[in-house]
C-alpha cells in the first residue's frame, strides 16, 4: 500500500504510540458505566489522538472547537477538523 500512496507511513510504530494510553488506561475504562459511556469516550480519544497527530495541542484545540462550534456554518464544519483548523485569533487576522 505505501508504494502506491506515499501518505502512508512505511512503519506502524506511530500508530502503535497513539493506541498505547488506551491500553494503559483499559482497565479503567472498564468501569465506564454504560456501552454509551464507552462509544463517548472512544469519540473523546479519537479527536484527542487525531489532534496530537496533526500537532496540535489537544486541550487548546478542543477549547477552540468547542467555543467555536455552536455558532459555526454547519456546511464549513469541515474548517473545524485538526487538519484544517485555524486557532479563532488567526481566523479572525486572515479575514481583515
């Protein structure tokens, strides 16, 4: 797959370090309460996980998106993923 793609890492080892504190913390998370709970928090370390991948500080991103959300265009949501975020101060510089 990496010949032909060469956004895909030859090594899996980062992928690995990204999963290692769901391993460490899954005898916690046992008691999440519920299958609910549990579907929560594996959306909650998804987008912490995908943000540190995108070299973003996750609690600062998650602040940002989470201020931001609720009076963002529904149809630029897309603005608001890791990869494409700009910090709200930046937004707003670029756009004057």
């Amino acid at each position: 797959m990496f010949l032909s793609d060469g956004r895909v890492a030859i090594d899996y080892k980062p992928a690995e370090r990204a999963l290692r504190p769901i391993g460490i913390g899954r005898k916690n998370w046992i008691f999440a309460g519920a299958d609910t709970d549990a579907e929560t928090l594996a959306r909650a370390m998804s987008v912490i996980e995908t943000s540190k991948l995108n070299g973003l500080d996750p609690l600062t991103y998650l602040a940002d998106i989470l201020d931001r959300i609720l009076y963002h265009k529904i149809n630029r949501l897309d603005e608001l993923l890791p990869w494409n975020w700009v910090p709200l101060a930046a937004a707003h510089s670029q756009a004057t």
